[in-house]
C-alpha cells in the first residue's frame, strides 16, 4: 500500500486536472479530487471532502492538499468527522506543484508525513539548518557533490524535476542543482537544462551522501525516459 492523497479545491475542474496531471507521474497512487460544491458551483463541499476521505481510506494514510481560504476550513472540519485508524494530515503546500511532489513521494513508498513534508518543500526555499561545514575563504563546503549529465532526450522538464523534488524532500539534508533548491520542482525547470546538460549537485546535512546518488541514479537512468 502507499500514502493516499485528496484534493479540495474550489473547481472540479481544477482537482481534476491536478490530479491528472499527478497521475502520469505516480501511477500508483490513489489521488482523490473534492472540487467545487455538491451541486457544480465554484465553492467547497464538507460531504464532497468527506466522501473523498472515505474513498482514500485504507492506504498508508492519507495527506489533504487544498487552494484557497475556505478550502483550509472545509477540509479541517472533514478532519474532525474522519473515520478510520489511518493518519490524514494536511498540508501547506500549492496544489500543483505540490501535489505532484507528494504523489512521486507516495509512488517512491515514503510514509505520509515525508509525503506531507515533500508537499510542503514546494514552496521552495532551502533547508539552511544544514549549513555544511567552513572551507578555506570563510566559503561553507558541501558534504557531498557530484556532476551529472542529462541523457535523456527532453532534459529537465516536468517528470525529472518532480522525481529530484520529490525525492529530495523526504530526506535530512539542504541540497542545490546548478545553484537552485534541489527539493523545489519549479527551481529545477527553470533551469532549462537539456540533453547534454551537466548537472552540478550539492548537499549538506546528514543525508548528503544519499542525496547526490540518488539524483546521480535518475540522471543516469535517464529518469526512465527515452
């Protein structure tokens, strides 16, 4: 089983296409849309997020990404009234970009609060309680570095970001590619890095070693692409 994750949003249409979107990432994960009202209005529904919670039951737990103000409020009441042992937690995270960084979490196994955390590390921004150590020139040395050409034919575009991100933000550790935030997938595209591209990774903190191989063994898989 995996972590499952709900949607509430003040559109269907929103909730559904995030969570399309989502899918072609994590295929395997349970993602539940709760946009708009019972009866097709841009607004929220308690019954709507309710009954979502209720259909994402039975996993890992599940995590409750929402948009806007009364969303928050909507899924905080249907916390209150949810059934079942499972963990549902909600997170502070933009429902896109952080939906598919928690479902690349969920799909990779991660427990649900290091889902929640991946969601949340969307909103960019390095982790700087990990520091590193101090070099020569006053400059603060990574743990661990390493560089790694893209191979794959579309370079870093959506699913590769989401990948790094996703799976950076589950671990103990601060981690730039190319003088951007590893865990935020948005500062990854922005890179523009294409095929051939040379990724330069750096990482501080207790997991740093683990970090730069794991972004090493997608690079190098070409990130299960062509």
């Amino acid at each position: 089983m995996t972590v499952r994750i709900v949607v509430v949003s003040h559109s269907d249409k929103i909730a559904e296409g995030a969570v399309e979107l989502a899918a072609q990432m994590a295929p395997d994960v349970l993602m539940v849309p709760a946009g708009g009202t019972s009866d097709g209005r841009i607004g929220t529904s308690l019954e709507k997020v309710m009954a979502a919670l209720d259909e994402a039951a039975g996993g890992d737990g599940v995590v409750v990404l929402t948009d806007l103000g009364s969303a928050v409020m909507t899924a905080e009441s249907a916390l209150e009234f949810a059934d079942g042992p499972a963990t549902v937690l909600l997170a502070d995270a933009p429902v896109v970009e952080g939906l598919v960084a928690a479902a690349v979490a969920a799909q990779g196994g991660a427990s649900v609060h290091d889902v929640r955390r991946a969601a949340e590390a969307a909103h960019g921004g390095p982790k700087d309680e990990h520091a590193g150590t101090i070099a020569a020139g006053g400059q603060r040395a990574p743990d661990a570095t390493g560089d790694f050409e893209l191979i794959n034919l579309a370079g870093m575009h959506a699913r590769p970001a989401a990948k790094i991100a996703g799976g950076l933000s589950g671990m103990d550790v601060m981690v730039t590619v190319n003088g951007v935030d590893g865990a935020s997938m948005t500062g990854l595209m922005t890179l523009g890095a294409g095929k051939g591209s040379v990724l330069h990774v750096e990482a501080s903190g207790p997991d740093a070693e683990r970090a730069v191989e794991y972004v090493g063994g997608l690079v190098r898989t070409g990130f299960g692409e062509p």
